[in-house]
C-alpha cells in the first residue's frame, strides 16, 4: 500500500508457483518383453507334443513289426509211435542244425493210390494266448497227386481228453498240442519230405498265417513195387 492509500497487487514473484497434476501412467512392457515371457512356453509345449508323437509312431511301428514277424510255435515234446501203419516204414531220430532235439523222420515207401496217417506235437511257445482257425492247406487248394489234410486234433496232450474233431482252438501259452494228418499219395514218389504245418491264427483280433514246425519229418521212398 502507498501513501496515497492505493494497493497494489503484489509482484508475480510473489505468489507461489502453480503445480499442475499430471496422471502418469506406469510404462508398458516393451514388446520384447513380452514376447520373451510367452515363447518359452509355447516353445516347451510343441516340444513335449512333438515328443509324445514321436513316441507313439515309434510304439506302433515297433507292434506292428513284432506282430508280422511273431511266431509263437514250435515243435512238441509228445511223440506219437505205431503210425503210419504202412508196411517197410522206418523211423529214426536226426538232429542237424536247425533241426527240433527231438525230431523224428520217418521213412514211407510209396505205391500208387495209397493213404497213411502221422501224429505230431506244438506248442504254443509265446507269452500270449492265441486261437489256431486253421490248419494245414484246404484239400481242394493242394495237387492231386499228394494230399495232406488234417483229420484230427488233441487241444491238450497232457490234459486226457484225447482227439477231436478239427475246430478252432485256443492255445494259452505254454500249452501243447497234437495233430493228426492224413497222407494220401497217388502214385509212386520219392524224394519228397516235409516237416511242419501251416497255421492261420488269430492274436487280438488281427490273423496271421505262419509255418510252425513239427517234431515229425516224413519222408517218401520209392516201394519195392514201384520198381
């Protein structure tokens, strides 16, 4: 105030400065940020699905090799004595290389229109349990001058029941078998033999068809009739 009683404003100086309030908002994560936060879990997710698929072709290639290449028979110890009934027959023991220990080979001489039957033993040698649906080759699929067909079959050979009808049976593992074959020859022949027999059996419902080998080997010789 000056002596003629004016009052002035103060100087600007005077008054205190103005704060303004600014909202400030917190700073976004850079986009690298983020992105390196996120990836490495995407990234560990497909490994881990790429992983479990290659587990499972590898386990379904693996069972389907072993089902193609699975046969679970072999040759029985049951031996079977007084057939064929055929006149001259002779039967020996052989063991070779490859050859079942207990094989035997058995002699048959030959002459026209003649029938002979044969017993043999299996097993079903593997860890699972399988259904035989067939044995041995349809008559009708063979050559007229040689026919071998199976006539009988003994489910269990420790078990005395004896043989049956053919049927389809189911083996558990470690469970033997016999079979009984019918021979019938139409003329003379020599020089032809055979040991074992095709089988067509079911293994969780997929079917396979393999040759099991049989603790028998027949082996046809000319007759002294046939000259």
């Amino acid at each position: 105030m000056d002596l003629n009683g004016d009052i002035s404003p103060p100087p600007r100086e005077a008054y205190p400065q103005e704060v303004v309030d600014t909202a400030v908002r917190p700073p976004a994560l850079p986009p690298s940020a983020s992105t390196t936060t996120r990836r490495p879990r995407r990234r560990w997710l497909w490994w881990l699905i790429a992983t479990l698929l290659v587990i499972v072709v590898a386990a379904a290639t693996t069972g389907i090799v072993l089902v193609a290449n699975y046969q679970p028979f072999v040759p029985g110890y049951k031996q079977y004595y007084g057939l064929p009934a055929v006149e001259g027959t002779e039967s020996t023991s052989f063991s070779w290389i490859g050859a079942p220990p207990n094989l035997r080979v058995i002699k048959v001489p030959t002459e026209p229109d003649m029938t002979f039957r044969y017993r043999f033993s299996i097993w079903n040698h593997g860890p699972v349990p399988v259904t035989v649906t067939r044995f041995g080759i349809p008559s009708w699929e063979q050559e007229s001058d040689l026919k071998i067909v199976p006539v009988a079959i003994d489910p269990s050979t420790y078990g005395g029941g004896g043989f049956i009808q053919v049927q389809p049976i189911r083996l558990a593992p470690r469970q033997q078998m016999g079979i009984e074959m019918e021979v019938t020859v139409a003329r003379c022949m020599s020089g032809v033999s055979w040991n074992a027999i095709p089988i067509t059996f079911d293994m969780y419902g997929i079917e396979k068809h393999v040759v099991a080998p049989a603790n028998v080997q027949i082996e046809l010789v000319r007759s002294q009739d046939c000259g």
